[in-house]
C-alpha cells in the first residue's frame, strides 16, 4: 500500500501543469476559439494549451469542419506558427497540411506540437512572460475557390502574473 502512495506523490509532483493560450481575436479571451468563414462555409475551433518544465512544450489543436457542399483540398495549405519569444523548431515556417481533403458534412485536425530545450539554464516563465503566438491558416481551396486565411493571435495565460 505504501509503495503506490509513494509511487503516485512522485508521479503527481514529477508532472507539469498546462496552462492554456488566450486566443484574442475579435476582443475575445478565450481559452477555444470558434469562428465561422460564412463564404465558403467551414467552422474553425481552435485552441492551445503549454507547459512549463526545463523548458516549454506547446501544443495547438485546430478542427476545420466542413459544412459545405464542396471538397474542401488541403493539398495546396499550410500552417505557419509565429512565436515572438520561444525559438520552437517550427517557429516562422511554412508546415504543408498533409491530410486527406475534407468531403461535405466532414473535418479535419491539425495538431502541432513544439518544443524549447532549456539548454542554458535561463528561466522558462521569462520566455513565457510577453509571449505571443499566432497561427495561419492558408492555402485550403473548396472545389476551385481559394478558401479565404484565418489567423489565430493568442497569448498564454501566466499563472505568475494576474490576468
């Protein structure tokens, strides 16, 4: 009995916490994010969550639903991540979407995951403090229409500062 009361304070303290983007689009604080693109008929939801350990690990979720009556092809799309203050591997590149197309009534997600290594002993709230992400969307076309780009601005919520 003791073994998993000792096992399980190590694996509860061994954990970090997440703490999630705010996105602030539209005067909007928002932990998920919902916007409607009503020309071409496509719901994005969207969020994003970090965590703080020896360094920090982000992870972005965006479901495009598709509920138009066209194909909507991601072969010519790709996402783009801009952090102003952690250098992620992915950070101001162009990521292409490798999914199937999206049929009518059907949706897709995209997950991206980053990570920064802590290699020089700085600490990792000083990167997170005065953050922004912002994520883009761009290049889906719905049968032969462009469809139009959506950009998501988000900022972390910090727990060592009131907000």
């Amino acid at each position: 009995m003791h073994r998993w009361i000792i096992a399980l304070f190590v694996l509860l303290t061994g954990c970090a916490q997440t703490y999630p983007y705010l996105v602030v689009n539209d005067q909007c604080m928002c932990e998920h994010y919902i916007v409607e693109d009503p020309h071409a008929s496509l719901v994005y939801s969207f969020n994003a969550e970090y965590r703080v350990d020896d360094g920090i690990t982000s992870r972005v979720s965006l479901t495009i639903d598709n509920r138009s009556t066209d194909t909507l092809r991601f072969s010519q799309g790709y996402v783009r991540v801009e952090s102003r203050n952690i250098p992620y591997q992915m950070n101001r590149k162009s990521i292409a979407l490798d999914l199937p197309d999206a049929p009518p009534g059907t949706a897709r997600m995209i997950a991206l995951d980053g990570r920064w290594e802590n290699v020089d002993g700085e600490d990792p709230w000083l990167r997170i403090a005065g953050e922004e992400l912002a994520v883009t969307v761009k290049g889906l076309v719905a049968e032969s229409r462009k469809v139009r780009t959506q950009e998501f601005r988000t900022i972390p919520r910090n727990p060592h500062l009131a907000q």
